[in-house]
C-alpha cells in the first residue's frame, strides 16, 4: 500500500469511528427512551408475544423487498398529492375552566387534540390517548411539524388521571408530555417495555402501570384492559420490536370505550368487541396507509377502520391519526372522506368533530364536513 492509499485509508477510518460515535452519542441521548433490563425484560421475555428477541404480530406483515422500499422512497420525494392542508385546520379552543369541575360519575364524553391524541373523561376520570402536545412528531424540532396547534395548552389541562399510550412511536409517545404530566401526578398505562423510556424520563415506578396483552389494572372503578393490536414499535436504530403495542379498552361502571393504537386489520376487532363490547365510543385510526401489503398489513385503510368499529361493536366512531401531521403517502384529507363513505356503505355512526370540539356518549352529534372548507 502506497504512503497516499495509507492517508486515504486512515482518514477513511478516522472519519467512520467519528460518524459511529457521534451515532452512538445521539442515540443516547433523552428523547431515545432506555432499553428494559433487569425484572422489567425478564417479564419482557416472558410474554406469550415474545419471540426470539422481539415482539411479534399474531398475524405477521408482509415482507418489504427492495422494490417496495424504491416505491416507497419514491412516493416520498416524488408523490404529487396534497399532503400538507393548503389553509388552516379549524380548532375550537377549549376552555379550561370548562374542564375544571369534576368529571361526570357516569359519564363520557371526548374532545380531539389532533392526530392521535384525545381528552376523555369517563365515570368520573379524566384520561388522555396518546398525548402529543409537541410541534414535531420527531426526537428533535425537526421532521413532521403539527398543522395545527392543540386546542388547549398542556399547561391549562386539569389533573389527568391517567394517560393510555399505545406504543412507543414519536408521534404516539412525546417525552415533553410524559414529563409534564408526570410532574402532575398522572398514572400510565403501557404495554411491556415501554417503563423503560418513562422511567428514563424520570416518570416515578409507582406510576407506572405495565401491561401484556389481556391484562388489566383498575383506577377509580374504572378497568383499563391492555388489548392486542397489529404494528411494530422502536425509537431508535437498533430496538425494532423490543417494545410491546397495543389498544385499550375502558371499561367503566356505566360505559365504554375502545382505543385502536396504530394497527393493521386482523380478527383482534372481533375478539375484543366479543370480550368487552359493545363500546359507547371507539377511537379508531384512519390515516396513515399504504401503498403496499407491508404498510397496510400495520396501518389499516379507512375502509377497514369501519369495518373494526362494527366487529369491536363500538355504537359510535370517532376518527383519530389523521389530519395533523404528515406521515404518509396520501392526501391530508384523503382518510376522513373515505372513512366517511365507508361509514355510510356500513351504517357506522361517524362523527367527525374539529379538534376540540367535545362528543358526548348517547347525545346526538352534528358532524360536518369541515375539511371541505380547507381547501
């Protein structure tokens, strides 16, 4: 080797050692969350969806070959739909002194905050899914920015109960978020492995409830069910799969709800509408889809999502995962007008609020067409 082809190779050398440990030094940082260890994998390990050092779907997706991946990249730099919404997303402020009495001791009733992200209360606690109070669906302030802001600051929400996270994904677990509200008090409910990134995140042990498939924890007469779902999870580069996703359903002295997470179509509507239904209310995801058996195979079409809201047997839909970021290959507002043919096709009470406006279990809703206007 020549005394230049050395120099070039040294450097060559120099320069990947540093890109590997600038990676090292970033995947370490905060917003990655933590790897579970110690009594937390062991009950990692121990879960029935556990298989040869990650979790697995009942029903595994298709396999992504090289030409799915040239058509996604494709679709992502040179797709021509109208991703980002051309005017502003309509969004009714919420008032906090709205919120500030007491929840209903039988009652439910739900505002959106964008994306997948809702305010419940329910027989008297007051819960939040998925809560993303961040401007980026992203570790850092940059990737997906909001479209919208919330309805209501995170500093103005009263004392939540307890917040429902579905997996570990930055546009369904916002660290910003998960600190504020643990600051407050407010109780967790996750699947396996996720503790890992809460208690990362200085969130306390005790309030932190992890839970496998069909287990459940009760909080103020209420009965919170951790209920199988078809994704995938991780933060990072290297975690695919170590955490556990999943839906929830509520099961309160005088009504129900039923929360989907991302997910892929599958038979676990039917075995969770059997067990705990029928649901006042359902949040089902209806964005964030195709092209390919892959990506739909853990993001259902919003044909599907009427579909699971019949077989979980909810008596009314309410849309989530749609309209305040941009994540996929399709419209903006592509989701909400299939889902909302789907619905009428089904017979499928869709309500279809703006971000903000509260639904009320078993009162009539008026839903319009508002993203019409948004054009």
């Amino acid at each position: 080797m020549t005394r230049r082809a050395k120099r070039w190779f040294f450097g060559a050398a120099l320069a990947l050692a540093a890109l590997i440990a600038i990676a090292f030094y970033v995947l370490s940082l905060p917003p990655f969350g933590a790897r579970a260890s110690g009594e937390r994998l062991a009950r990692v390990q121990a879960s029935p969806e556990f298989h040869d050092g990650h979790f697995v779907n009942v029903n595994p997706e298709a396999p992504t070959d090289f030409a799915t991946t040239l058509g996604y990249l494709k679709g992502q730099f040179a797709g021509n739909e109208v991703r980002v919404p051309p005017l502003p997303i309509p969004v009714v402020s919420v008032d906090p002194a709205a919120l500030a009495a007491p929840p209903a001791s039988t009652g439910l009733r739900a505002f959106w905050i964008g994306h997948a992200s809702a305010y419940i209360e329910i027989d008297g606690l007051r819960l939040l899914i998925d809560p993303v109070f961040s401007d980026y669906a992203s570790p850092f302030e940059i990737g997906p920015k909001r479209f919208h802001p919330p309805p209501i600051a995170l500093a103005s929400l009263p004392k939540i109960d307890a917040v429902l996270i579905s997996h570990d994904h930055y546009d369904h677990l916002d660290m910003a978020t998960v600190q504020h509200l643990a600051a407050r008090g407010t109780n967790f409910f996750v699947p396996l492995g996720i503790g890992a990134h809460l208690e990362a995140w200085s969130v306390p042990k005790a309030q932190i409830r992890e839970l496998d498939w069909w287990q459940a924890q009760t909080l103020g007469g209420v009965r919170i069910v951790c209920t199988p779902t078809r994704h995938y999870s991780g933060r990072g580069l290297t975690d695919r799969k170590t955490t556990l996703w999943s839906s929830w359903s509520v099961l309160g002295p005088a009504n129900r709800f039923y929360y989907s997470g991302d997910t892929g179509f599958s038979n676990h509507f039917r075995e969770v509408g059997d067990r705990f239904g029928p649901f006042d209310m359902a949040f089902i995801k209806i964005g964030a889809y195709g092209p390919g058996a892959a990506w739909t195979d853990i993001h259902m079409t919003p044909e599907e999502a009427a579909r699971a809201s019949r077989e979980v047997r909810a008596k009314r839909m309410f849309p989530v995962h749609w309209s305040t970021f941009n994540l996929a290959f399709h419209a903006w507002d592509e989701p909400i007008r299939r889902a909302s043919a789907a619905a009428r096709e089904r017979q499928v009470d869709l309500v279809t609020p703006r971000v903000g406006e509260m639904v009320v279990a078993g009162q009539p809703f008026a839903s319009q067409a508002w993203w019409e206007a948004v054009r």
